[in-house]
C-alpha cells in the first residue's frame, strides 16, 4: 500500500475514532443504512439459531440460499446462473469483492479501474500482486466512466475491468449503451469484467442499472458481486455472493474454502428469507433515499457546492474545491466544529482532494440538522476566505 494511501486511510480512521466522542454527533459519510433488518429475516435468524446453530455448510454456502441467490439475479439482473455451480456466498461484500479480484489476478497484471472508486479493490488489487490503470471521471460529466478512455488504457498486461455501478463514492450509474461498449471493448481484448452490483436496487429518475453479465457475450467473462447489506439493512450480517462461469467459480470456491470456509449458517438461513420472504421493507427504503437524495441536493446547492448528479445508490459526492482547503482539512473543520461527520475524498482516491463524501443514511430530521450544521461550517469557512 502507497504512503499516501495510508495516509488518507489513517485520516479516516482518526475522524471515526474523533466521532465517535460527540454525544450529538451525526454521521454523514459511513454507508450504513439506518433501517432495522425487517422482523421476518431476525425471525428466521432466531429459528436457524435454534435447529441449526451447529451446522457447518459448504465453502459455496447452502444450496437453497444459491437457489435463492440464482432467482434474485435472474429477476433483478438478467442473468442466468446454475446455483450448483455458478454461485458462492461470502461473508458480506467485502469478501466477495476480495475473491473475485484474486481469482482473476496474477503478479503483475494490470486491472482498469475507473477513480473514484472504493478504496478496498485497490488494497485487494496490491495484495494479489497486481497493478491498478486509473481512468479518471470528473463531476462535470457525472462522473461518467468513458469508454474510449478505458480503451486508451489497456496494454498488453491488462487482464481486467472493474465495473461498480451504482458508483461508490461517485454514486454515478453506467449508462446501457456505455456498458455494452465496455462489454464489446473485454471481448476485444479478452478481459475479465469485475463487476459490483452491490446497489443495483437504488436507482434515481430514469437512470437505468445494467449487469454486464446480462448482454449477449457477457455471462462467460464477468463475476457479479451483491450482498444483502445495503438493501436489507444487514451490514453486520455479513451476507454476500458471487456469481459468475463455472470454471471460474470453481476458482473462487477454492479460494473461499481457504480464506473462510462457509459463511454463517445463521446468516444464510437468514438470508434465505430475505431473498424469497416480503420485499416491501426494500421498496420503502428506496422511497427514503429518494426523498432524502432532494434534501441533500437542495441543501448542497444553497451551499453552492457543485457535484455529479447521483444516479443511484446512497451517496453524493461533492466538490468544495471553492473553499481553498483540501477535503482533510474541511472534513475536520466539520466534525470538531458542528459535530458532523462527512468521508474526505482523498480517503477514496489520493486525486480527489477537493471533494467530500456524503450519505443519506440518516432519518430525515437527523438528516436536515446535520445539513443545516454543515452549512453553519462552510459559512464559517468562507467569511475566514474573505
């Protein structure tokens, strides 16, 4: 890891380890949704402690939760996958994100990233050994990954593409015809797609979500990541899959039986019944989001920060470039001085100091206080700039 990625994930850290000694702290930049898991998933959660708690499962999890699994990607993105083989349950995201970039990674290989991005496929990306290939995408174009720029930068050591969409932190969605020419440009060039679905049910006006998986040509060189963390409010349950080419898969198998061997059982039944049980607790969160997305906007813009427009997801992420100061130094003005605690860009990326990273993740009257206390900050800022 470089110097200056540890520096900008220490900064982090210490902001957290800062909040966490406000009484009235409100937490605007972690991405955990603030809904209680939905009362038949704790049930089944209950019931797999009672009968099940002693049970080891298979590296690839249980199979009815792969069936499950198999017929939430076919109805939700189009992709048809066998549950014996075709799909592995993880322990959340965060492992899925990690096998999928060591099965398709050997030293030296060059993976396309679009920047911003999550910061963890680049420390998964170095633990493999491999090299990361920024392509940079910028607010004004809502940071729209372009497809000529991802071509620009292959070279004879590129071996993948990494596709997240809905974008964490830029919350940009990759447009359909954009993803089926990022599809055409890996079959060109025989590259792995890396793609993060992970908020594929949040998605904003008429924005569209596509799995490259499910374009004609797609299902043989892309593994699809999901989790239940974000749509069903379960971050701690640490609940994912992948899914993705039998040989593939076969893969991450191994490499899941060795890094950690099934996931939970008590997760997995759970996860069953979120899969296959009401889905209208998910229905009500994306009616919040939206509303709360419009309180952001809107209070952003009497701000006069400018941003990309996010697309889908749960985050924004804007620019404040305007002030003088670095994301650093704002961020740390906001939490010591109001109490709130937004993500600096540069703990996403080392280029994107001049942007902040914010989260509608908070019931909306802790929402608006923390907008409005934000504001006291940036004015603060600004008549110090005069």
């Amino acid at each position: 890891m470089s110097k200056k990625k540890k520096a900008g994930t220490s900064l982090l850290y210490q902001l957290i380890g800062e909040a966490r000694g406000y009484d009235d702290v409100i937490i605007m930049g972690r991405g955990d949704p603030d809904f209680d898991t939905p009362p038949h998933i704790v049930a089944a959660a209950k019931d797999a402690m009672i009968h099940h708690h002693n049970d080891y499962t298979p590296p690839q999890g249980l199979l009815p939760l792969r069936q499950a699994i198999a017929e939430r990607v076919k109805r939700v993105n189009n992709i048809d996958v066998d549950p014996e083989s075709e799909v592995v349950v993880t322990n959340g995201g965060q492992e899925a994100l990690f096998l999928m970039v060591l099965a398709v990674t050997s030293p030296g290989d060059e993976m396309i990233v679009p920047e911003p991005n999550y910061n963890t496929y680049a420390d998964s990306l170095a633990f493999a050994g491999g090299v990361k290939v920024e392509v940079q995408t910028y607010a004004e174009t809502d940071f729209r990954a372009d497809p000529q720029d991802v071509r620009e930068a292959i070279t004879d050591k590129t071996r993948s593409l990494l596709l997240v969409s809905p974008n964490n932190p830029a919350a940009s969605v990759i447009a359909p015809t954009d993803m089926a020419e990022m599809l055409d440009i890996a079959i060109e060039h025989d590259l792995m797609i890396l793609a993060d679905d992970i908020y594929d049910l949040f998605v904003y006006d008429d924005f569209q979500h596509v799995s490259p998986a499910s374009l004609p040509g797609g299902k043989e060189r892309a593994l699809t990541l999901n989790a239940l963390s974000k749509a069903y409010s379960m971050t701690g349950w640490r609940l994912g899959w992948i899914v993705g080419p039998a040989d593939l898969m076969a893969r991450v198998t191994e490499l899941k039986a060795a890094v950690s061997g099934g996931a939970s059982v008590i997760s997995q039944y759970a996860g069953i019944a979120a899969l296959t049980g009401p889905q209208d607790a998910v229905e009500m969160m994306a009616e919040a989001y939206r509303r709360r997305r419009r309180m952001v906007l809107d209070a952003l813009d009497e701000m006069g920060m400018k941003y990309g427009m996010p697309q889908g997801g749960q985050f924004v992420f804007a620019d404040i470039g305007f002030t003088g100061l670095d994301s650093a130094e704002v961020a740390q003005r906001i939490l010591t001085e109001q109490h709130v605690l937004a993500y600096p860009g540069s703990a996403f990326s080392k280029d994107r100091k001049d942007y902040l990273r914010m989260t509608f993740l908070q019931p909306e009257d802790q929402l608006m206080e923390g907008l409005e206390r934000m504001k006291v900050a940036m004015d603060n800022i600004m008549a110090e700039k005069k």
